[in-house]
C-alpha cells in the first residue's frame, strides 16, 4: 500500500514539530494558527474548539483545529495555565521573496514558568522558574527567575527536603534541569504538579550567560543558573537585556520555616479555600502597587535574621505612623504608579507600545513628588533612601516629547509619534492632511462643475483614488473631462492625471510616515532599553516604601506596638493577638492573651477544652514572630522577643494521600523534623500530638517528645494536649510550665472565656462540647453515664501523681503479645475489654465487637453511627 503522500506544508509542519515534540505547536496559516494530529486532537478537548480534518477526503485525513491569531493569547494562557507548553511558528520571510514555502520558525516557546503576561488578580505574584543542578553527597544548586521582572537568585541545598521546601516557598510552576534528577525528588516535582524540562548543557561560550553569572563563585549553585539561562536564551528567541546579574544567598540569612509550617500558619494561602483571603499577607497588604505587593510576599517568605536591619524598618514605620499626611500623600503618589518591573522587561522584550511607554512616564511622574514627601520625613530615618531615589527624569522628558497622549495599541500603523517630534514626519503628516483637504476641495469643485450632485470620490486599495458617477448622471458629463477606469453595475469610474499626481504624493506620505514612525518609536524605545538598570533600581526602592507604608497602615488600623528584640531567650507578649481572627471577629470580640517565657522556661504545656482556642494561641505567637522579623509592628500592646531560626509547627489533623500517610504519620513526621533540626534558637508548635493511634500509645509518645525537647533541643516550645496526665510533669521537668485555656459550666453550659491561665485544666468538658455541637441529647446523657462509670472505675486515671514509668507500664499491659487479664482492686488502669462472671450475651457480642473496632482509621460520623447503634441495642 502507498504510503499517503505529505504536502510541502506538512513536511515542514512535522519537520518543526520533531524539534518540540512536548509543546503545542501553533503554526500560522494567514489569520489562525493552526493545531495537526495529536496536538489538534487534544487541544481541541481542552480549548472547546470544533476538530476538523484537512484532506478530509484522502485516505488519511489529518485531525486539524484553529484559533484566530488576534485571539491566540487568551487561549496560549488557558494551555500555559493547564502545565504545558505552547511553541509559537510565524513566518520569517516575505512571501513575495520565497523560493517555494515561505520559511517558519518557532518565534517563542510559551511554558508555565516562562509567560511574561499576567492577569490583573494575578499582579501582586511572582512566576518563577527554577534551574536545578545535582552534584554528589546529596547537594544541590538552585537558581530562580521572574521572566517578567528580571531578577536572578541562587543558592546551595543539601538534601531532598530543602530542595523542596525552597521550591514550595517560590510556588514555582516549572522546573528545568539539564542533570537526571533523583527518582524520588522527580516523583515529588510531578506529585506536586510541577512541569519538570529538560534542557542542553551551558553553551561556554555565550557571553550573555557568563556576564550575568560573573558574581558567582560557588560551582553548584553557577550551574544551575546557567542551566536556566540557557533554556531562557533557546526558548524565548529575543532580547532579554531586563536579566539582572544573578546573586547568591544562603537560606540560613533568613527565618527557615519547612513547607509544613508555611501552610499551617497560613502566611499567603488559606488552607481550606486556597486563596489569599484570611492570611497573614491578606490582612498587610494595603500596598498601592504591583511590585509593591510582590515585595512584600518576598518578605513574608524570607523574614530576616538580622537585627540592625529590622530596627530601621520599625523606625521607618514608626515615622511613618507618626506623620498620617505624610503617609497619605505617599499613598495618593504610589496609586499612580504602575508596574515599573515589568514594564521594564516589557520594553527589553521589544513588546512594549505606546501606551506602556505612557505607563512608564506616568509612573516617573510621581517621583519628584514622593521625594517632596520623604524630604519633610526624619532625614536621619529616611535620609539614605531618599538619596538612592534616582526619578530617572531624562526617560520621562523623552517620553513626553515623543510620546502622544493618547497612542493607539499598535505600534506600526501610526500615531504614536507626538507632532513636533520630528521634521520630516510632520511633513508627510502635512500632505496627507493637505492632500485629504485637496481631495474634498476637488470633489466640491467637481460637483459644481458637472452638475451632478452625487459625484464622489473614493479609494480602494486596487485602483487608488477614484471619481464615481452614477449611470443615471453619466449623460452630463463631457466626453473627454475624465479617464474611464472602472464600469460597475450601477456607476462608472475615472480617473484625472491630477488626481493620479495627488494619489502618489498621498500613499507614499502614508507608507513613508508609518515607517519612520515606527523606527522613531523603536528608537525612543531602545534608549529607554538602555537605562533598564536605572528603572529597576527605582522600583526596588519604590517597591520598599510601598511595604513600609502598608505596614504603617496596618500598624494604625489594629493598633499595633513596635516590638523590642532582645538577646536574651525571652518571651514577653502583652495582650498579644492573632491579627486576622482579630479582623475577622472585631477589634471588641477578640479575647487578648499574654506569651511569657523566662530564659528558664522552655516549654508551655496547654490544657482546656476544644475550641477553646489553644491552637489560635499557638498560631499567634507564630505570627506575631514572623511579622516581627520581617520588620512590622505586632498585634500586642508590649512585645519583647528573641530572633528565631527556625519555626516548626504541627497543628490541625491532615493526611497527605497522595504519599499515601495517615494523619498520624503525617504527625510523626513533621514532629521528627523539628527534633532534628531545632536549635535552642528555634520555636515548636506542637497541636495535640499522639491523638492518632491508641490511648496508651499516643500518651507515651507525647510525654517521650516532651522530655526529649527538654533535655536535649531546648526549643522554646508549645505542646496542645488532651492528655490531662501530662500535666504532671511540670513536678519533675523544671523548663516546663502548665497553662491553660479556662472555661466554666454553667446550669450543664459550656461557656468558653478563651483566657490563658496559669496552671492545668481540671477537665476536658468533651461531652459539653459534643452537646454545643447539636448531638442528641440521649446521646449526651449516654456519654454522661458512661465517663462517670469510667471515673468510679479508674481513679487513677484522674488523681494518680504522673512517674516515669506509669506510661510505659500502661502502653506495656495492652501489649498484644500479652493477653489481657481482668481488672482488680490493685490494678492502676481499667480494662474495658475484661468481662464480668454474670454478663448478658447481647453485651458481650456489643463487647466484642468493641474490642475488634479499629478506631484510629474511622471517622467522628462513623464512630457516632457506631456508638448510636449499640447505645439502641442495649435498650
């Protein structure tokens, strides 16, 4: 059978297609670009588009679906959104100068970490790619970039969970890497939806590459930077000039938080709706500007060790807070000031048109007025920033005098240039506004000549300029005034050697004048390309005052204090709170708590009912440190701290099913990444910890943590629990301190006062919690009989002293290689699963269907249905 046989236009198609065979292939075909074969197939399922077939009456008809390419973008960024790639072909020769198909080329490889266009909700974020690079004893080099912005960041990892714990905190989208990543770092990339790409080896000798990565000494941490610059080099195909020189840090200069914790404390995203809304970055950001609120994510992300440096933000901020319209003034200025990192790689991109460089005047505008500001502002505060304040004031003048007020989107078709910019342009804009006059003054003249009213004249782009008159009128013209060009259906056509003269001055004063336009506009454009470094400077320094006057609004607004850092291992909150329940609840409704903890203090054990708001306690404390050293005012009215290092926490109940890890594993795990990594610099959050397996089990691993960070990490630490037993180590942990959440009962109510105590709760009012939460009361009564029951039985439970090896004896009589024994007088622990000599045999089956239940892997509704049932078959 003959193979079918392929036209020049699918040769050349599947000849590009081989080169990018993991993108999308948009391939231009006049007004659309077109999808063939597999990628025409599946793209016609993710963007809705009808699938078609070219050749459809061949034996082998190939699947095709289009796009309009005015429309091409919208769904570019569905596809980019989705995690693949989109590989852009245009035309890269002139139709009228090709010898047989008109030469394509992929223009720009479109990837999740490489788009430079984002939505307007999108502002405020980063997108970054990530370079990785392998090098032996489990160290790793990684290198990040914002295409859009243009900055260049590296650093040195040893391990697989620092690599992903950097890699997390960047939300990066794609990760590229010339090396064979391990199987188990590669696995965890594509279980978190990251695109993983592979790209050549450095070219040495590129120039572009080794100037960016001169500042670099450290091997690992270069190569991957050349890695990523590579792979930016082969797949954008333009001019990246905005690439600022790469820089090193280390992740010891800043506050380490693991992924773990960054979710649980909820810095930038909610936990359950996955947005911004009700995080620690939604309740600061009062910026006024995108790089402003990119700058001050970055913060939160990295809040900083470095004390000198946090104390000139708080004085900046107190100034700030101090002079209310001088702040008003600076926020009224930054409204109008746009994106001026991403113009600027805008412009070094070569897509910026009129209107962006107007963005940019606009912007520039501002400057001399926030530096008015600043100048009425402590010059011993704000003095050295307002002398790196460069407003860059030859761009905005050049701007202005190129630049019309009002220039269209495109860039080739006229209008942009300002009248008076440029001589010659002015001419030819004169004969075409002479000539179009001329035109008019012709065909009044013409009518009043002729006689004929309804004489026109027209243009199209086959015969030029033309004079039409109707077939009825034809009769009243003289033979020999015009030339006869065109005969329609309805009216004839001439044309005069003048009007012929008139149109060539014309057409050539439009193609002439929209030609220079657009090199004048380049040229503009390329001048401002060359002072790139200038505008991105003043936008770092913009981007900071935007933060620092965000924070003093917020500062005013919630009544924020300055906190005083100390050497000393203390803690000292006053009135402390958790900054968005606080917004959320109100100002009145927030019960405030105090954090103390003396240098001998190591550990805080919390007792008190559910919902109490032990783990609310535990969060603010969090984030009242992490505001603190990323330089903001705190939501207490004093607050003195220590510098963390490190923060760990372990709150809440969540499993990780895609690793395959219960809850208590999970537990488990994050609990043995802050014993083995916390200093006594560090901070432990610890919630409940141990209530994932059995009783026994959960209660020995607890007080095992507990002593272990008292020996031996001497964390400054805060341990939740329901393990009223626990309570009676502070007899024999010297470091450890009870407190508790107090709650009282009134008339059989629970009411909750969300203070914390001094001292050990009495109870943990479970079962009033369960009534608050609307359980039957039947039920409830139930229960009641039940932990009576239970107390008479066990006594020990409730009063006995806790020693070091009552836990221990208790997890070993419930060993399973052991049978159980019944209770006696002398025994310290009841046996719910012993039985009586005289039992009911329908007790006995509920019994013993109680000893086989497993209710670690069981859910509250399951285990209610279950406690309903043999509450019903007991009646």
């Amino acid at each position: 059978m003959a193979k079918p046989k392929i036209t020049p236009m699918m040769a050349q198609y599947n000849e590009i297609k081989a080169q990018y065979p993991d993108a999308f292939l948009f391939y231009r075909l006049g007004d659309f670009y077109e999808l063939f074969n597999d990628d025409a197939v599946v793209g016609s399922q993710l963007l809705e588009l009808t699938l078609t077939q070219r050749n459809k009456n061949s034996a082998d008809p190939i699947p095709m679906a289009g796009v309009p390419h005015h429309a091409a973008q919208n769904y570019i960024d569905i596809l980019v959104d989705k995690g693949y790639k989109v590989a852009v072909v245009e035309q890269v020769e002139n139709p009228a100068e090709a010898d047989g198909m008109v030469k394509r080329e992929v223009v720009q490889l479109v990837t999740p970490g490489t788009r430079m266009k984002t939505s307007a909700d999108a502002a405020k974020e980063n997108n970054y790619l990530v370079g990785l690079s392998v090098a032996p004893l489990d160290c790793y080099g990684l290198a990040y970039t914002d295409l859009s912005t243009g900055e260049i960041k590296v650093t040195s990892l040893q391990g697989l969970n620092s690599v992903l714990n950097e890699i997390s905190r960047l939300e990066t989208k794609e990760v590229v890497t010339s090396d064979e990543l391990p199987n188990d770092l590669q696995a965890n990339l594509t279980t978190l939806g990251i695109l993983v790409s592979k790209t050549k080896a450095q070219d040495e000798t590129h120039a572009e590459i080794a100037y960016l990565t001169q500042q670099l000494q450290q091997t690992t941490p270069k190569t991957a930077a050349n890695t990523l610059l590579q792979y930016l080099f082969d797949t954008q195909k333009r001019s990246l000039d905005h690439l600022q020189q790469a820089t090193a840090y280390e992740v010891a200069q800043y506050l380490k938080m693991d992924r773990h914790s960054r979710a649980n404390l909820e810095l930038t995203i909610n936990l359950r709706t996955q947005q911004r809304s009700g995080t620690l970055l939604w309740l600061l950001d009062e910026t006024k500007t995108a790089m402003g609120g990119r700058t001050l994510k970055q913060w939160l992300e990295q809040p900083l060790l470095d004390a000198n440096i946090l104390n000139q933000r708080y004085d900046k901020i107190g100034e700030l807070v101090k002079e209310f319209f001088g702040r008003s003034a600076l926020q009224e200025a930054l409204q109008s000031v746009y994106d001026l990192e991403r113009l600027a790689g805008r412009i070094a991109y070569g897509t910026a048109n009129g209107r962006d460089l107007l963005q940019l005047r606009r912007s520039l505008q501002q400057v001399p007025e926030i530096l008015s500001i600043l100048d009425d502002l402590d010059p011993s505060i704000f003095g050295e920033l307002r002398t790196s304040l460069d407003p860059v004031s030859d761009i905005e003048s050049l701007i202005g005098e190129a630049i019309t007020d009002e220039p269209p989107i495109s860039v080739t078709d006229g209008g942009v240039i300002r009248t008076g910019y440029h001589e010659q342009l002015d001419k030819y804009r004169d004969v075409m506004t002479n000539g179009k006059t001329w035109l008019a003054e012709l065909e009044a003249h013409e009518r009043q000549a002729t006689g004929i009213n309804s004489l026109k004249i027209g243009f199209n782009k086959v015969f030029g300029y033309y004079i039409e008159v109707t077939k009825a009128n034809i009769a009243k013209l003289d033979a020999n005034r015009y030339t006869r060009k065109q005969t329609l259906v309805n009216a004839e056509r001439f044309i005069t050697p003048e009007l012929k003269e008139r149109e060539q001055m014309i057409l050539e004063a439009e193609s002439k004048s929209s030609e220079l336009e657009y090199q004048l506009f380049t040229t503009v454009r390329q001048t401002i390309k060359e002072n790139i470094q200038r505008i991105q400077t003043l936008a770092a320094h913009l981007a900071q005052l935007d933060v620092l006057q965000a924070l003093a609004t917020v500062a005013e607004r919630y009544h924020f204090v300055r906190p005083t850092l100390t050497n000393e291992d203390v803690i000292d909150i006053q009135a402390g709170r958790h900054p968005v329940v606080e917004k959320v609840l109100g100002h009145q409704e927030y019960v405030a708590n105090n954090v103390e903890m003396q240098a001998k203090d190591t550990i805080l054990l919390i007792t008190g009912p559910n919902m109490s708001g032990k783990s609310t306690y535990m969060r603010q404390l969090a984030l009242i440190v992490v505001m603190a050293q990323i330089g903001s005012f705190v939501p207490a009215t004093a607050a003195t701290l220590p510098i963390f290092d490190q923060i760990f926490t372990r709150i809440g109940a969540a499993d990780d099913l895609i690793s395959g890890n219960s809850t208590f594993m999970v537990e488990m795990a994050e609990a043995n990444t802050a014993l083995q990594n916390a200093t006594k610099h560090s901070l432990i959050l610890f919630d409940e910890l141990g209530r994932g397996t059995a009783t026994y089990d959960g209660m020995a691993l607890a007080q095992a943590i507990i002593e272990y960070v008292h020996e031996h990490t001497h964390a400054k630490t805060l341990f939740s629990t329901h393990y009223h037993e626990l309570t009676a180590l502070a007899d024999k942990l010297p470091e450890l301190q009870n407190v508790h959440v107090g709650a009282n009962e009134q008339n059989g109510e629970l009411i909750f006062s969300h203070k914390v105590l001094p001292g050990p709760a009495d109870q943990s009012y479970g079962i009033n919690v369960a009534k608050l939460a609307g359980l039957p009361t039947s039920l409830i009564t139930r229960a009641a009989d039940i932990l009576s029951h239970l107390e008479e039985q066990d006594v020990s439970l409730r009063t006995a002293p806790m020693t070091e090896t009552t836990l221990a004896d208790k997890s070993a009589e419930l060993s399973v290689d052991e049978p159980t024994k019944p209770a006696t007088a002398d025994d310290g622990q009841l046996d719910l699963f012993s039985l009586p000599d005289a039992i009911d045999s329908h007790m006995q089956q509920i019994l013993e269907e109680m000893k086989q239940l497993n209710v670690a892997t069981m859910t509250p509704l399951e285990a209610l249905m279950k406690l309903n049932e043999w509450q019903q078959n007991m009646q």
